[in-house]
C-alpha cells in the first residue's frame, strides 16, 4: 500500500480539524487547505499549504 503524502482539508464543520491535521502532520503528510480551514490550521501552527499558492491559480 503506497503511502498518504498529501492530503486536502476543506470543511464547513471544523470540530475537530485541528488534531486531525496536527496528526496528518506528524506522519508526515503535507497538508492542502482552502479559505476558513486553512485559516484555522495556519492559526494553529500547523504546516498548511493553501489550495492557491499550490496550484498557481486564484
């Protein structure tokens, strides 16, 4: 089984969001994020990439 190196969070219900990413992140997945999630993760230290900056596109 190949393993998770990227993952895109995207999600209206945040609950929760922040450990989950913070537990992708210690496994070494680079984390992709949009508008309000990508806020959130980034407020909360955790190494996000947002869907943008990553595709080149606005």
């Amino acid at each position: 089984m190949k393993p998770i190196r990227r993952a895109l969070i995207s999600v209206s219900d945040k609950t929760g969001i922040v450990d989950f990413a913070r537990q992708l992140s210690h496994l070494g997945v680079e984390i992709l994020s949009t508008g309000g999630t990508y806020r959130i993760l980034q407020q909360a230290n955790i190494p996000v990439t947002e869907v943008s900056d990553y595709t080149g596109f606005p």
